[in-house]
C-alpha cells in the first residue's frame, strides 16, 4: 500500500458529514425525531472546522518543509531567541 500525507481536514469534514448520516439514519428508523434543518448547522459548522483545520495543518507542513529544506542546503534556521550576527569580528 502506498504511502500519503495525514490530512485532518478531511478527516474532520467526514466526521462531520458522517454525523449527519447517523442523525437521518436514526430519524428514518424511528429511533427519534429530528427537524430536517438540524442537519445545516451540523454540515457548515463541520465544514468550517474542516477549513480551519486543513489551513492549521498546511501551515504546520509548510514549515516542517522549510526547515527540511535549509539543512538540505547547509544553512540553519535560527532558534526562538537567537539572533543573526555578523561574522567579521571587528569592534
């Protein structure tokens, strides 16, 4: 099985959209009632969170890339707390 990237948008959005499969499901077996516009919240509202997700994700990967790619090319990323300084050593 070939390997892919983690993406938790996705799996929130099918959470979400899987959700409101059960609510239908359990309304159409009688188990409970449920107004037909319940479902609209639970649908954007996971979508929303889906969204806000995959951009926190894509952020994180990104970056983990641009630090992956400086120590390819031999330069190093500076630390929280460091500072860049000139070399040359005079006063």
């Amino acid at each position: 099985m070939l390997r892919h990237e983690f993406q938790p948008g996705r799996l929130v959005a099918g959470f979400f959209v899987t959700l409101a499969g059960l609510v239908y499901a359990g309304d159409a077996g009688g188990l409970w009632d449920t107004p037909w516009f319940v479902i609209i919240p639970i649908v954007t509202g996971g979508l929303c969170l889906a969204g806000a997700t995959a951009t926190v994700a894509h952020g994180i990967r990104k970056g983990r890339r641009a630090r992956a790619a400086g120590r390819e090319d031999g330069t190093r990323t500076m630390g929280p707390g460091e500072t860049r300084t000139s070399g040359s050593g005079r006063g």
